[in-house]
C-alpha cells in the first residue's frame, strides 16, 4: 500500500535487533485518518471471507483492528497481556515471546467473547517472528473457532513469521512488506 510505504519512508526510523520504529503513527502516537484508510483496505482485502469477529491483542493492533471492524461491521476482540481484576477464570491463554520487549506474555481472552461458529480475521500492527500470531492461533484452535486470515499493518518478510502463516494455510495479507533493512533504510517487496 503506497500511502503507508511513504509513510514509513517518511517517518520510520531503523533502531538495532531489526526493529522499525514507528511511534508516531502506529505504536504511540496514533494517526486516525491513515487508520480509517489500513482498515477500509484490509475490509477490502478479506470482503469475501465471511468474517464475523476481528482478533488482535494489545495494545498496537488495536487501532488498525477498530478499524477493520469498523469496516466490515463486525466487532473486535483484544487479548489481555496482563491479568485483569474483572477477568475471571473463564479464559483461553496462550504463551507469547514479545519480539520487542523479549518477555513472555500470556495472553488471555474471556470465553464468552468466542462462540465455536465465529470466523475471525486476525488483525496485528507487526509480523516478526509469528508468535503473537500464533498465541491467537492456539487461541482458535483451543477455543474451536475458524481463522479466515491474517493482515498486519507492517511484515518484516525477512523473518520467520510470513513462513509459519503461509506454512498454515492461512491468507496472509501484508500492507507493506518490508524485504530488508539496508545501511539503516527500509527496503520494501515492492522496490525489488
Ligand atoms: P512477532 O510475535 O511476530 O515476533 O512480533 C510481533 C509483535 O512484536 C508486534 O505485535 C509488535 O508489537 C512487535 N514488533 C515486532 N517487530 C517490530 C518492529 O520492527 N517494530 C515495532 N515497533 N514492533 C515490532
């Protein structure tokens, strides 16, 4: 998607570990207009998929995941990184190893929000190594529920994530797809 490949160009910045940093848009300051517009893209991208639920986890897939369900009507589920007073015990977890801040999580989502017949989409801000990814694929298949696909706002296609998504046979979509990092500057699968 051009409009957010400029975006980067213009306002991402390269830190060491392969790390894009993007905080003044994305992953904390929030610019809403180019939100509304990932998320008109990605309803696009999946019209004909018979979504009923968006999935993301917090905090920086929200945003682009509002929007998505914003678009296709449906509504929109985060997984909690840190246990919540009002979270009882009827819950699905799953083990995350957070790429940025090299932790484990776990991940939780109250049963009552994953009836067996949904089918989600999948909604993330990045797509590094897959494992946020995955935790909410252990999610759906614990919780007995369809994934009709994957979009992430930004995918280093570099690392190991866009394979293990591809290797399920989920429908992966990308709005920029980052090839590599070069002498500190973004190279994108659309420039090769
Ligand atoms: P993964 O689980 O795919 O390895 O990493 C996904 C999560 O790590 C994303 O939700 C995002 O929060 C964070 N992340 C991974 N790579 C980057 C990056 O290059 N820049 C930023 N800002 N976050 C990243």
């Amino acid at each position: 998607m051009k409009l957010l490949e400029d975006r980067i160009r213009r306002d991402g910045s390269v830190l060491p570990g392969n790390v894009l940093k993007v905080d003044n848009f994305l992953n904390h300051q929030i610019d809403p207009q180019l939100m509304d517009e990932l998320g008109a893209e990605f309803a696009r991208r999946f019209k004909d998929s018979g979504i009923t639920k968006i999935l993301t986890v917090e905090s920086s897939g929200i945003a682009p995941a509002v929007m998505t369900g914003l678009h296709m009507g449906v509504p929109v589920i985060f997984a909690r990184k840190h246990k919540s007073l009002t979270l009882t015990d009827n819950l699905y977890t799953a083990k995350v190893y957070s790429y940025t801040k090299q932790v484990n999580n776990d991940i939780s989502i109250d049963r009552r929000f994953l009836d067996p017949e949904e089918k989600v989409l999948i909604i993330d801000d990045f797509l590094a190594n897959g494992q946020a990814v995955q935790g909410l694929l252990d999610i759906a298949v614990t919780a007995n529920i369809k994934v009709a696909g994957v979009g992430v706002v930004i995918e280093k296609r570099f690392q190991k994530g866009h394979k293990l998504v591809a290797d399920a046979g989920i429908q992966l979509e990308a709005l920029a797809s980052i090839a590599s990092f070069e002498d500190g500057k973004v190279i994108f699968a659309t420039d090769k």
